[in-house]
C-alpha cells in the first residue's frame, strides 16, 4: 500500500508510538529514538489495545509494533491500524526466527510499511542501543520528506534539489531485446513483488533475477511465498543455480548475488564481499555483475525502496545501452531507489506498479507488444 510521504514543518518531529510488551524493550526503544533530534517518542503501550486506545490521543506518525503480546498481538492490532488510520506508519519489531520472518512477510502483506528484526544477543546495552538507532532510526525517517532534506541509507540527511516523475526518453528505439531482467527492491518489496509476479505469464521468454533487501530465512519463505501464487517458478538462489528463463531467482539474506558465465551458461555466484550501500545482497552488485556477462541486453526494473541501491548500477547498465524502468512515486511505498534512477535521467519509463509488467513484456518481446 502506497502512502505519500509527509513533508515535516520547520521544527516538526516525528511522533512515534512504541508497542511492545516488554518494558525492557521499550525503554531501549524510546532512549535509542529520542537521541535523534528529528524523532519524539509520544507515547508506549504494552499490548494492542492499549496500543489502539492511545492512538487517537497522542496522534503519531508512525507506530513500532511487536508482533507477540498478550490480550491483543500485533497482527489483530495492525489490522485495527489499517482499518481506522489508514495514513499510520506501521514498522513491525520482528524476531530473526522462522516463525517471526513468515509473520512479519503477512504482516507486509496486511499493510505494514517495514519492519526491523530483533537482534537476540547484542552482548550490552550499548550494543543493543547502536544497532537500535542503525536500524530503526532510518526505517522511521523514509517515510517523511524534512525541510530541504532527505533521508539517505544511513539515517543522515542531506539537502536534495526537488524531484518529480516524468518519462526520460522512449524504448521504442531499442536495438537489442533483452537477455535478462534484474530487478531492486526494498520497502514495500513483499507487497509490490507479490502483486506483480503473478502476473507475468508462464510464457516469458527472460530468466528474472531480484535483490530483495532483507535478512536470511525472510528471503527464502518469500521465494515460498510468491512460488505459490506465481506462473513461473519462484526460488531463492543458491551458489551454482541455473540462470535460465522460466525461473525467477531471489537473492539470499547476507549474500551478494552474481552472475558467473560458464561454457554458454549462466549461472549464480554467491558472496559475502563487504556490504555495499549499507546492504547484502546489493543491487548494485547484481546490476553490474549482469553488465558484465549480457552487456547492454538487460532490461533492469527498480522498484519502491529506501535509499539508492541500484544507481550506480543502473548507470553502468545504461552505458552499455540496457532498458530501464523505474516504479512512479505516487505507487512506491517509498520512492528513494526509483527515484535516485529517475532523477539521475537513466529510466527509459517512469510507471505505475501496475504497469511494470506490461511494459516487461513490450520491451522483452513477449505478449502486450
């Protein structure tokens, strides 16, 4: 679900809620956000209904939401959420469990904007409170524009020329057809990847390889996830998997994804290479690693996401002549990577999610033509 961005005041904050039942929890949580000048913690609450009731009275901007507590959990209390403040930032506070990632995967499905995974042995406060403010701070701050700045990856902010949609130019002079389609995505990606994928026939002629910002064990219950519900097959990608069409390959959490040419086939290289854009897998890892074996046929797709991860590979790719799509503002959940490509003048279409598989199929010679 696409919200747009609030633009804060002069002086203006970021109110926050924090709902979780553990007081431990929520005074880490609360001293964590409160050294962030930009962020005011309103208010805590130990379970949903609490949470619900102070809603209304302290009006937050974003809402924290741990997924199990007692008499209301989260998932019943972001259901509430969505039905009676629509316009409410969700950021579920998750465990880096099986259960917690298959749980926060429905809760992005229900409507919540993000989550941020509980890290379960910091070894001191100190350490909980810096991972805390590395994780949270910026997940908080993507959904807001500030007063001639914008939130970059890390949390820190910048000032920033104002920024609109529009076409840059027209694949209808497209010389070489596409090998391949990579796509980048981060916030909002479960939700934008599950309603686009199902509908990309199972006739498409193009292998498509996605980096999905996200953590081990989420990457592969979402391959899970949309392998249920899509034509072609779905699967998270491991070392030597086969780049082929009819097949749609998702990075793993913690791994940088590569592609590997070997006697006329493609395949996958994993790594653990140092994080790039403050991210593991990186886009722009993938976007550059496809330059390197399709040259200019690749057609990349980016996608709702905070920060810019994928422009510099994006720009690497469109030197060597590859098409490029961007998602439009107005359907990103957050429009920083889509928006870093268009603004830098390199996506030949800037689109609604909507239409991000017609034009996949126009540009790769399958149906829609």
């Amino acid at each position: 679900m696409a919200i747009n961005r609030r633009t804060l005041q002069l002086g203006e904050r970021v109110r926050v809620l924090v709902v979780d039942d553990s007081v431990v929890i929520r005074r880490l949580v609360t001293h964590a956000l409160e050294q962030d000048p930009l962020i005011q913690v309103v208010g805590t609450a130990s379970n949903g209904v609490l949470g619900l009731y102070r809603i209304p009275h302290l009006d937050p901007d974003v809402v924290i939401l741990d997924i199990e507590m007692p008499d209301m959990d989260g998932m019943e209390t972001l259901r509430c959420i969505r039905r009676d403040h629509p316009s409410l930032r969700v950021v579920m506070f998750s465990t880096l469990t099986e259960r917690g990632a298959a749980i926060t995967l429905e809760a992005l499905t229900l409507g919540a904007d993000d989550y941020v995974a509980k890290s379960s042995n910091e070894g001191s406060i100190a350490g909980s409170m810096s991972k805390l403010k590395e994780e949270l701070i910026p997940k908080i701050k993507q959904f807001f524009r500030f007063p001639g700045q914008t939130p970059t990856t890390n949390g820190t902010i910048h000032s920033t020329p104002a920024i609109g949609t529009k076409i840059i130019s027209s694949t209808r002079g497209i010389k070489t057809r596409p090998k391949v389609v990579v796509i980048g995505i981060s916030t909002g990606g479960p939700t934008a990847l599950g309603t686009i994928l199902p509908k990309v026939p199972a006739s498409f002629p193009l292998p498509i390889l996605i980096v999905q910002h996200m953590p081990p064990v989420f990457t592969r219950l979402l391959a899970e996830r949309l392998n249920a519900s899509c034509e072609l097959h779905v699967e998270e990608a491991s070392q030597g998997s086969k780049v082929e069409p009819g097949k749609i390959l998702i990075a793993p959490g913690d791994f940088h994804m590569k592609l590997a040419s070997e006697e006329a086939r493609v395949r996958i290289s994993l790594d653990q290479s140092a994080q790039q854009n403050f991210c593991r897998p990186a886009v722009d890892v993938l976007f550059r690693s496809a330059g390197e074996v399709y040259g200019g046929a690749v057609l990349a797709v980016v996608l709702t996401g905070m920060g810019q991860d994928g422009l510099r590979g994006v720009e690497v790719l469109k030197a060597q002549g590859a098409s490029v799509l961007a998602q439009d503002e107005a359907s990103s959940v957050v429009w920083g990577m889509p928006g870093a490509v268009a603004n830098a003048g390199f996506a030949d279409r800037v689109v609604p999610l909507d239409e991000v598989v017609p034009e996949m199929l126009r540009i790769s010679g399958g149906r829609n033509e």
